[in-house]
C-alpha cells in the first residue's frame, strides 16, 4: 500500500497506519483497526481530516461484503467520504453515502496505470 499511497501523493505526514477507530454496533461499543487512513486538510478549516479509509488485505483473501463493511464502519466512524478496498490483485474504490455507497473503481491492479486518473481525481490528496 505504500507505494499507492505515495504515488498519489501522500506525505508521510499525512497518513496513519493501524488507527484506532471507535464505532458502534447496535449498542455496543467497539474500536477496530482501520489499516490506513490517509488524512487531507479541509480547504475551509484548513485542518487535517480522514479523506480515505483502507482496508489492505492479503492477496489470497477476497474483497467480500464483510470487508466492505468493515471498511464503511470505519469511514462512518471517522465521516471519511471515501473508503478503498485491496489486496494485491484488486483494487475497489467507494464513495460513501447516507443508505448506500457508489462503486467509483473496481479494477485488477494489471488495469490501474489505465485507471489511475479516475482514483488520483477521487482520492488524492487534493
């Protein structure tokens, strides 16, 4: 993930790895684990806020509906717009809504140099 992180413009600065996120299942509170979260500054308060929530997971793990989820909760949680799913072969890339979320990318990582105008435009760090 770093290099995506990086090529898309990124400091070091201004991502975290492994941040705790606290959220709420049903009445229960719980802290997860978000795997990154990239940060861009707000242009009105000019301070750093969740732009991107990632869930890196390992190749041979699927980008299933509770991978999603988990990702949601934690861009719910942090009120990130965008949340991205990968694991080394494929990359899937939301928009997150009030009742549902938009699907702006889903493609293999062979597709991402074709693709990559649509997630620099959507998530850098602009």
């Amino acid at each position: 993930m770093y290099p995506l992180v990086r090529f898309l413009g990124y400091s070091d600065s201004s991502y975290t790895v492994r941040e705790s996120v606290p959220f709420k299942v049903g009445s229960q509170d719980m802290v997860g684990k978000a795997d990154w979260v990239l940060w861009a500054k707000d242009f009105r308060s000019g301070q750093l806020k969740p732009r991107v929530i990632v869930e890196a997971k390992a190749p041979d793990v699927a980008l299933h509906e509770d991978v999603k989820a988990q990702a949601r909760s934690y861009a719910f949680a942090l009120n990130a717009p965008y949340y991205l799913l990968a694991n080394a072969r494929q990359l899937l890339l939301f928009k997150r809504g009030v009742e549902s979320d938009e699907c702006i990318l889903a493609c293999d990582v062979t597709e991402l140099a074709s693709r990559w105008p649509v997630l620099l435009a959507h998530i850098g760090p602009h």
